[in-house]
C-alpha cells in the first residue's frame, strides 16, 4: 500500500462524523466553532458587513485550499521532496439560478518538481476529502428545531437596598413607636 494513502486518507476515516457549531453574534456576524477552534465569519462591507472575517463562500475556499496543500505536503513528505514555498491558490466563479459557486480552479505552485512528481502530487491533490465532496454531491439534510424559550424570571433577595423589589414601593419602617 502507498505511504501517502495509508498517511492522507486512511488516517483520514477514524473520525466519522464532523460538526461545525455556528452562533449567532449579532449584525452579519457569526462565530464558528469545531474541536475547540473558533473563527469569525462576516460578509463584506459591500454586502452589509463589517468586514471582520471570511465569508462563507470564502470559508468554503479556504476549506479546499488547505485540504489541496494538506494532500500535496503529504505527498512531498512521503517522498522526502522539500516542500517550502508551496502555495495554493483557488478561485471560483459565481453563478446564479440558484446563487451558487459553480466551477472552482485549483493552482498548485511547488518550485522545482520534476515531471512524475508533478503527476503524483496531481493525483494527490484530487484525492482530497473536500475536492472529492464537491464532486460527488452530497445529501444536505435541514431540519429546523424551535426548543422552548423558558420565561421564568429571577427575583433578587427581599433584603438590601431602599425600595422593595416585589412591589417597587419604599421599603417601611415596621417598628412600631
């Protein structure tokens, strides 16, 4: 069995299921969190936004961008290949009818690769977990969940203070002259 196949992709399958937690912070701003790493997401200022993270179609990038570096380090790693200097650049083209990303351009800049690398790390950078996904489209399953909103307030102490809180009244004097 190939090293990079037993490093890149078996190892890969362990954890089966992965989840993102996205939370609301207010304007267009998000908070996404996942295996106790949290980044911002935000639209652009052109978009309503204050700009002060990627937005989602730029996450999804992001997330084929480093998975493609990700495959192509293996791959060089596996070989003793160096691998500074490498860099991936993706862009996509945005489509509408649906609004959507619909067709992605991977470039992988690797200094001084001979030829039978080049088609390795080609086949490397192909079998990434996210360029595959995005090929072979998945089921997307939503479901909308409404839990109930509890309305239970909670009352400082009786004691303290000038005014009583049950009835917003003066608190009185009860000794009695």
């Amino acid at each position: 069995m190939s090293p990079f196949i037993e490093v890149c992709i078996l190892k890969k399958w362990e954890q089966k299921v992965m989840e993102v937690l996205a939370d609301y912070l207010g304007g267009t701003k998000f908070a996404a969190e996942a295996r106790g790493h949290r980044v911002l997401c935000d639209q652009p200022r052109d978009n309503g936004g204050s700009d002060e993270g990627m937005s989602p179609p730029e996450f999804l990038l992001t997330a084929l961008a480093t998975c493609a570096a990700y495959y192509a380090v293996q791959y060089l790693k596996v070989r003793a290949l160096p691998t500074a200097n490498l860099q991936v650049r993706v862009n996509a083209e945005k489509a509408q009818q649906p609004a959507r990303l619909a067709s992605f351009q991977i470039d992988v800049e690797v200094p001084n690769l001979d030829e039978r690398h080049q088609a390795g790390l080609l086949r490397a950078v192909k079998a990434c977990l996210i360029h595959a996904t995005l090929l072979n489209a998945p089921t997307i399953e939503v479901s909308i969940h409404t839990p109930p909103v509890s309305l239970a307030v909670t009352a400082p102490p009786r004691s303290g203070g000038d005014n009583d809180y049950w009835t917003g009244l003066p608190k009185l004097n009860s000794r009695v002259s």
